[in-house]
C-alpha cells in the first residue's frame, strides 16, 4: 500500500510531490545542522577567551532569512496546486448516465458496496477497472464517515453520509491494488479493506460481462440443500443472490451472486477460499466482532450445504 510506489497517473503526481517535499525538508535539515555544527565546534569555550561578537540588528542577513522560508513555501505552494489540480482531472466533470467508465462505492460499517450502474450489477470490497482508461468513482456513506484509499492509485477521500464526494482511478498496468478505510469508523476500520483490480481491456469486459449474467442453479444435491438453508436460516434478509430475471434477498449485506469468484471475504479480512469461507460462515463474530453478520449456529450438515451454494457462485 505504499504511496511511494504509484502505478497510476494520480499517485505518481501524489509521489513527485512527496519527494518534492523531502527534499527540501531534507536541504533546510542539512543547511541548519551544518550551521549548528559549525557554531558548536568554532565558538568552544576552551578555544575562545571571551565572549564572541554579538550581531544585533544585521538587516541583510534578517532579509535572507526571511526570503529563504519565503521562496521554499512559495515553490512548495506551485508543486501543490499543480498535483492538486492533476488530482481533481477527470473527477471534475460528472459522467454521462450509464457511463461504463463510472462506479458508485458506498462505505458500510464495515465493508465497501461497489455499483456499476451502466451494467447494472453490484459486488463488494473489490473494484474492477481497465488497465489506462480513467475511471470515474462516487463515493458515499449509509451510516459513519469513511475514507476511501488506494494509495497506488489516488490519494484519499472523505466518505460522509448524505453527501456524494468524486475521484478517479486509473492503473497504468495490470495488478491488484489494495485500499483501505482510512477514517476510523467503529470497531472493526482496520478491516474494511478492499481491492482494486486493473485487468486488460479485454479482460475486464469479460468480467463485466460475467457479472452480469445470473447465478446459476445448482445441481448438485448438497448444493440444492444450500439453497433451502439460505432461505430458513436467514441469509436471505440481508443478502441478494440473483436467480434468472429475479433476486432473492435483501440488501444490507453484500451481493452474494458471484461471491465465489473473490478474492476476499468480510472486506479483506480472510482469503476467499472454502476452509476460510466455512469459518465464516460458523462463526463470523469471532472474526470480525460487531460486524452485521451474526452466528447463525448451523448444525454440521447445514454448514456443508450453505458452503456448497457459495462456493459454486462463480
């Protein structure tokens, strides 16, 4: 997550402005030390025999101190508004309705909802971009303020309730970029994490277009039992799986129709794979306590059905 290593045009302003400053920072550390030193070892008691020669009222050197602070805040201030107004770019301007290249984030104690409204699909904790092109993000809150984070690829974003904050995001080559809260939102903020993942064109449009097709009915036996589980125990309240033109669920947790498919479960905590992901499901509030997700005390065959059902929404 270091900001000192960009992979994108927003975060490499962000670092040419971090080194900008250190050096600088580190010129007036060496020029004022080194003046120190010299002071220290010239004027030693045991070298002198008296007082050394006051200087009161030395009006050039008063203008050279004053100027030098002056001219670094001033070539400080240029470096600023020139990675400020590279930063804002593209989020200036608001996209066009059912832009591809715009996302909705929505902060949620403790995970991150991410919409694509021009597809028409939601997943969670894990943005998809494509490699080069700009993307437009709109960010929100449903309950606390957040923060919204890729470090690799843009600098931070308030995330407040009742309000619509913008940026951008653009990954100059193929990887997986995390982010992070970085507000403290309650218990569990340093596990509201998420991933970006900037895919090839080619790649990405196929992953759009795999999220948009429904989830398909299982036929495996264990897996069908999942589905029955689904609904008795509960997930179904808070939880949407889509079936066809129809969703089954509610919407106060995560979309759940692809969920085999991540990479991570309870916005970054744990790996997505089916030891982590029965885990989870037994016993989430060992894992991540206070989160929304509650232990649902599923007897052993109960579990394995449910895990089967998540597992094969791919």
């Amino acid at each position: 997550m270091s900001p000192l290593l960009p992979a994108g045009p927003a975060a490499a302003r962000i670092a040419d402005l971090t080194y900008v400053i250190f050096g600088l920072a580190a010129v007036v550390f060496i020029v004022v030390e080194s003046l120190l030193l010299f002071a220290v070892l010239r004027f030693r008691r045991a070298q002198v025999s008296s007082e050394p020669k006051q200087i009161y009222g030395n009006a050039p050197l008063e203008a050279v101190w004053t100027a030098v602070p002056a001219l670094i805040l001033a070539v400080l201030l240029a470096f600023t508004l020139r990675t400020m107004s590279a930063v804002a770019g593209p989020a200036r301007a608001a996209p066009a309705q059912g832009a591809a290249d715009a996302i909705q984030v929505i902060g949620h104690q403790w995970w991150w909802e991410v919409r694509y409204p021009g597809a028409q699909i939601s997943t969670a904790n894990e943005i998809h971009i494509a490699v080069g092109q700009p993307v437009h993000v709109d960010v929100s809150s449903t309950d606390v303020i957040h923060s919204f984070w890729v470090p690799q690829l843009q600098g931070k974003i308030d995330v407040i309730p009742g309000r619509i904050n913008a940026t951008w995001l653009q990954a100059d080559r193929p990887g997986v970029y995390r982010g992070q809260c970085a507000e403290f939102c309650g218990d569990q903020h340093a596990r509201m994490a998420l991933l970006v993942v900037a895919d090839p064109a080619d790649q990405f449009s196929a992953w759009l277009e795999d999220q948009q097709q429904p989830a398909a009915p299982p036929t495996d036996p264990q897996a069908q039992q999942g589905v029955q589980v689904f609904a008795r125990v509960g997930c179904i309240t808070c939880h949407t799986i889509r079936w066809g033109s129809t969703g089954a669920g509610g919407t106060r947790g995560p979309d759940l129709t692809h969920v085999g498919n991540r990479r991570t479960l309870a916005a970054g905590t744990l790996p997505n794979t089916p030891g982590t992901m029965a885990g989870w499901i037994a016993n989430p509030q060992a894992l991540k306590p206070g989160s929304d997700m509650p232990n649902l005390n599923l007897n052993g065959d109960d579990l394995q059905a449910l895990l089967a059902l998540l597992e094969g929404l791919r």
